[in-house]
C-alpha cells in the first residue's frame, strides 16, 4: 500500500499549536507503521461525497482526514473536529479524465458565496450563468472545453471558468486545483500555458499530482516530511519553470521576476540539474549573504534529500565567503578591510587634503561605487572613468582633489596590509584566469540583482574569462526591483550579455493577490538595467488571495507600538506562530520601537543580524536589508515615517537630481522588499508626518 501525504494535510498542521502537532505526528507515524493496528480510531465520514474519507482520532479534539483505499492512504487534512469534517464534506480525491493527475476538487454545490478581494465590498455568489455577469465580459467564452480540461479544469467546474471575468477569476482560482487556476491565469493575461503529458502510470506520478502529493517510503521520510512544512515551489518544480531549468544556453542566462515568482526555486533545481546532467562536474550556488547561503543549503537539502550524493557536488556559499576561500588557495591570505577602517582611513585623507568641501558621505559613496568598485589605481583611469550610477557631474579639477583623497586611502590600506573585497575578488579573477582546468564547471547565482562589478569579473574568470564563456556556465536569478545594495553597472561591458537568453517570471506563488499589488505600487510596471534588458511587472499574478494589507498613520510612537501590537496579537489569534511574524524597520535606529510593540503584545522576539537565522517559537525582528531572502506568513512594517524612509542622511549627501533619484529608487526597493516578505498578512505604519512613499502604497 502507498503511504502519502498532501500539501493540505502539512499546511493544516502548521497551523495548530506545538502540543497538538507532537500528537497528530505520532498519529501519522503510527498509520504508517501499522493502519490497521487496533489503537487506531477511524471513523466512516457518513456526509462526505468521497466515500473513502474516514476520520482518525488524534487527541480529544483533533481529527486527521485520510483517503483510504486498497491500494493506498493519503494524510488529507488536519484540525479540530469541525472544521476537519467541513473540510472533508467539501472535497473529494478524483484521477482528472483529461490529465490523469489526481486531485482534491472542491465540490461545486458546496460554495454557497465567496469574497471578491478587489474594489467590490461584501460577499457575492460565484456566477452561476451568463445572465448573472454584467459588469464584464467573459474570459474563456470561446476557450475549446476540451482545451479547459486538458489544463487540469475539473469538470464540473468548466461552466463558472466559462464565465469567469476579470473581476471574478481570481476569487474562482481560490476553488480550483493549482495547475487549472495557475493555466488560466496565464490565459487571461496573454500567455499560452504548456501541458504536461497525461500520467501512464499512476494519478499520483503525474508531474500536476506531483507538486501536492508525496510518496512517503519509510518513517525516516516521513520524519523529514512532517519536520520541514510543505514548501510547494522547493521541492516540486512548476512546469512552466521547468524550461528554463533543464534548457542548454549558449552562454550567461538570467531568469528574472517580481518577489515570490519563484527565482530561488530555479536557481535551486538549475544546481541541481547541473550536477545532475554533468556526473564529474563541480557547481557553486552562490548567493548574497551568509544568512541566505545557509537558507539555500537548507533548501537543497529538503530538494535532494534522495541524492545525497548530488549535493556533495554542490557546494553552496555566499560570494563573500568563497571568494575568501578561493583567495587563501589560489592567492594567499587575506585580511578584509572593514567599514570601520575605510571610514577611519577617510576621515584621515580629507583632513589631511585642503580646498574642498566633500562631505565624508559623498567620499565613501565615490569611493564604493567608483573607485574601489571598479578597482582605479591610476589618475587617468579616475580622471576618464564614465561615472554610471554616480550622476553628480565632477569636473577635472574637483576629481584631482578626490584622487588625492583616494590616493591616501589606498596608501593607507596598503600600510596596514589591508585588502577591500572589491580588491579581493579582481586579485581572484586574475589568479583564476591563469589556471587551465576550472574550479567550478557551473555558477548558479541567486539574488543576481546586487551583484557587484568586482563580483562579476570574478564569475566570468570562473567561467572561462570575458569572451570565452563557457555554455551553461553561468546563471543566474534575481530581481532589479529588489536591487538596494549595489548602484547600476554595464554587465555587458564585463563579458555578461544575457539578451536573447533572460526570462521573466510572472506567477507569484508566495505573496497573495492583495500584498503584490499594493506593494507593486511603490515601483514602476517596467524596470530596466544599464543595458537596457526589460523586465515587464505589469503582468504579474498571484495564485492565492488574502486580507488587504493595513496601512496606519499614527500621532507618535507609543500608539504606533500599541497597535502594532494589537494587530500581532490578532495574528497569533488566527493561529499564527511567531516564528511565522516578522517586524522590519528601515535601520537599527528603530528597532526599539519594534521591540516595545512585541513587548506590549507579550510575544517573544528574536533580534537578527547578519548570522542568525529566525528562531521557532520568536518574533523575527530586523532592518528591511536584512529582510531580503526572508519569508513569514505575517509581515509589520514600522517607522515608515518622513526622514526615515527615504532616509534624510542619504539625500542631503547628493550633488544632482540624477543621484537623488537613485537615493529614491533603491529606497522605495528596499520598502519593496520589507512588504513582499509577507505571504498572507501585512501591516504598515508610521507617524505623522509619514512617509511620502505611504501616499504610493495607498495609490494617491
């Protein structure tokens, strides 16, 4: 008999407390160990449609719904006895006649009405005919049923997609299995979704049943399963990604995308095909931060958990961190300069250098975004260099004052044998250039967007060197709407042309209907690098729906914290864990106000910083840089006040209006990030006066 369980069944219990999850575990354990052993309580569901739901009894009040047949037990669904019969009265398990995947339909006659999430209030019945729809016109009118069906349309519900309207489809895609819901809203906005061929083996091996069915073969399996929570895009690939994993580039390809789309989850199994398609080949996937690196391992790890001997092939870091390993074995030892000393440094050289008036601000920005960016070592290259993402004009004369001022902190890091990581990585890039057989065969690079100009000459020499990559050598995924460390650069300059080979994600899977729009609302439909490659937002969609996000101005900072703290309380409620809420604040100035909302709400708060991981049991806490990579199920967002966001510091530092809108932009990314971490629930505030960036997030 298959032992399996269904993404629903690890969702629900995610939802219940510690206590009830150590029992319904031991519960699941024991069905698989034994499903007729006498200690087991299954009672017949008289009212449910699908006559092999049974009830198991887990504790006092909990029930787990099963599917039972004889060739088969399916973990369905999770909670206290109410709710886990409704939930089973409304569903059956049924093999689609088209696709052959099996599936938990929603049986029609049980949705009596559902909420439209957009400008409609209130609560209207699904469209039962032509004649009740008037305020728009049908999508698939003339879509082929048969073509319905082959996208994974359960029957019975061809006739409301039928009817379904712009305003309509996305409370319909609620009630409908993910890879119909997923098709038609492609269809509805331009694309043409691919089909999986139909299953000639099992309903459960269909590529569809595959991303919400696992075969669990043994307890050790199951232990895993039930340990990790059902992480749909991680383990189970999209079909629609599928292509631009497993296809062979000629040279550099980008996989782009809004936040949630999944481009960590191709980034993921590109590694993995990698060293799958290639058995000698060494792969690095490398990310941001240490704190995303060991996110991305742990991912791998759940993804792989059947090839153990595919990941140690894959070797997952930050680039920081491998290119401190590579330097020590190909270069020698290296001490990293940190931000202290570089200040330190600066402040030294401007004194020491008369006639100007740079700010240490301004200094450090030229020094990091030019100067030790692109490596200058002479005058002339400073003199001549094109200042691309530094728009201040500088004439020849005030660049003579600066090279002064840079010329004595590189005398000064010289002295103290101090290498900066730009130095790090251009030193590495020419070592590896040398070399005739490649450390790595493949880079897969997530987080792409904040890539940096000695970052990327690093890559390409692991690639093979400017005009000799190598095919599938280098990959990479991000997001330039999520770009707030780095300024723009030319990749193309540096031996990285993507044109012809980048592809831009539109599904959201992670980020509901309501938060991506409204968080949409702080960037542009259209977003565009230093070489003019495009990424078009206008055409995202999520595939699930949500509460709108609450945005709050208060009158100062204590009500601020109270109603933080009452909205988290409101969450824990609804059978939030903390470790699935989250508090961002624009920089460390503000975590106190974060920490006495937690405190009003009696939740215990973990602080993070660049090495911890979120805590179970512990409100994460952190600045919206830290955030990125992150994902909760509730997000607040706090002290979105003026001069905190946009931060005040970094405006008065600019010389143009060129600059200040790129202090503008990477701002309203960074308050992009922080809000797109949510998945279902998100709250915005600040006091008064507010942020100029809450006015675009509320769409005046």
């Amino acid at each position: 008999m298959q032992y399996l369980i269904a993404d629903t069944f690890t969702e629900s219990l995610a939802r219940l407390t510690g206590d009830e999850q150590k029992l319904v575990k031991t519960t699941a354990f024991d069905l698989q160990l034994n499903p007729a052993s006498p200690g087991l309580s299954f009672h017949k569901l008289d009212r449910a449609k699908d006559k092999n739901f049974w009830s198991v009894r887990v504790g006092s009040d909990i029930r787990l719904i099963v599917h039972r047949s004889e060739s088969s037990l399916l973990l369905c669904y999770v909670d206290h006895h109410d709710k886990a019969y409704e939930w089973a009265e409304r569903r059956k398990l049924e093999t689609h006649p088209k696709t052959g995947a099996a599936q938990l339909v929603e049986i029609r006659e049980t949705v009596r009405e559902i909420v439209v999430p957009v400008v409609v209030q209130g609560e209207l019945p699904l469209p039962a005919s032509a004649t009740e729809v008037v305020a728009a016109k049908p999508l698939f009118l003339n879509v082929p049923d048969d073509e319905l069906l082959g996208y994974g349309v359960p029957p019975e519900w061809l006739p409301d997609v039928k009817q379904a309207t712009e305003d309509s489809l996305l409370v319909l895609a609620d009630h409908l299995p993910a890879e119909a819901a997923e098709a038609l809203l492609e269809l509805a906005t331009g694309g043409k979704p691919r089909v999986p061929a139909p299953s000639a083996v099992s309903p459960f091996d269909h590529p569809d049943a595959q991303r919400r069915f696992r075969v669990m073969g043994n307890v050790e399996e199951l232990q895993r399963a039930l340990d990790y929570p059902w992480e749909k895009w991680t383990v189970f690939l999209h079909p629609e990604q599928r292509q631009w994993v497993e296809r062979d580039y000629a040279g550099p390809a980008r996989v782009a995308g809004s936040a949630g789309t999944g481009k960590t989850i191709v980034a993921l199994h590109r590694a993995a095909h990698l060293a799958r398609t290639n058995p000698d080949a060494r792969v690095l996937l490398a990310t941001f931060t240490d704190t995303l690196a060991s996110a991305l391992q742990s991912k791998l790890n759940r993804l792989l958990t059947s090839e153990p001997r595919l990941a140690e092939r894959i070797d997952v870091f930050s680039l920081d961190a491998i290119g401190l390993r590579l330097y020590k074995t190909h270069v020698g030892s290296a001490q990293l300069a940190t931000r202290d000393d570089i200040r330190q440094l600066m402040d030294a050289a401007a004194g020491a250098v008369a006639g100007h008036k740079f700010g240490r601000r301004f200094l450090l920005a030229e020094w990091e975004h030019v100067v030790d960016a692109w490596q200058l070592d002479r005058w002339e290259a400073y003199r001549d260099v094109v200042r691309l993402g530094r728009k201040t004009r500088l004439p020849e004369a005030q660049r003579a004052v600066l090279w002064a001022i840079f010329e004595r902190v590189r005398a000064g890091l010289r002295d103290k044998g101090l290498v900066t990581a730009s130095g790090l990585f251009t030193a590495l890039a020419s070592a590896l250039k040398a070399r005739r057989n490649p450390v790595f065969d493949f880079a897969v690079v997530d987080e792409a967007q904040d890539v940096g100009v000695a970052h990327l000459r690093f890559l390409v020499a692991l690639a093979g060197g400017e005009g000799a990559v190598r095919p599938n050598a280098l990959f990479f995924a991000g997001d330039l709407g999520q770009r707030i460390f780095q300024q723009p650069f030319s990749w193309k300059s540096l031996g990285v042309d993507v044109r012809g080979r980048s592809r831009t994600l539109r599904v959201n899977y992670r980020t509901s209907h309501q938060i991506r729009s409204q968080a949409d609302r702080l960037l542009g439909p259209t977003v565009t690098d230093a070489d003019g490659n495009s990424e078009d937002r206008s055409d995202a969609v999520s595939v699930f729906n949500g509460p709108p996000p609450r945005l709050r101005i208060l009158g100062d900072a204590a009500e601020e914290s109270a109603v933080v703290a009452d909205w988290l309380a409101e969450c824990a409620s609804a059978g939030i864990q903390p470790h699935e809420m989250a508090v961002f604040v624009r920089s460390g100035a503000q975590i106190g106000r974060a920490e006495e909302a937690l405190r009003i709400a009696g939740l215990p708060c973990r602080i993070l910083d660049d090495h911890v991981a979120t805590e179970p049991g512990q409100v994460s806490v952190c600045t919206m840089h830290l955030a990125k990579g992150l994902e909760f199920r509730a997000v607040a967002v706090m002290a979105c006040d003026d001069e905190i966001i946009p931060l005040q510091e970094r405006i008065e530092t600019v010389g143009d209006d060129g600059d200040l809108q790129e202090v503008y932009d990477t701002e309203r990314q960074l308050l992009y990030v922080a809000c797109t971490r949510a998945r279902d629930r998100l709250l915005v505030t600040g006091t008064a006066p507010a942020s100029e960036f809450m006015d675009d997030l509320e769409g005046k």
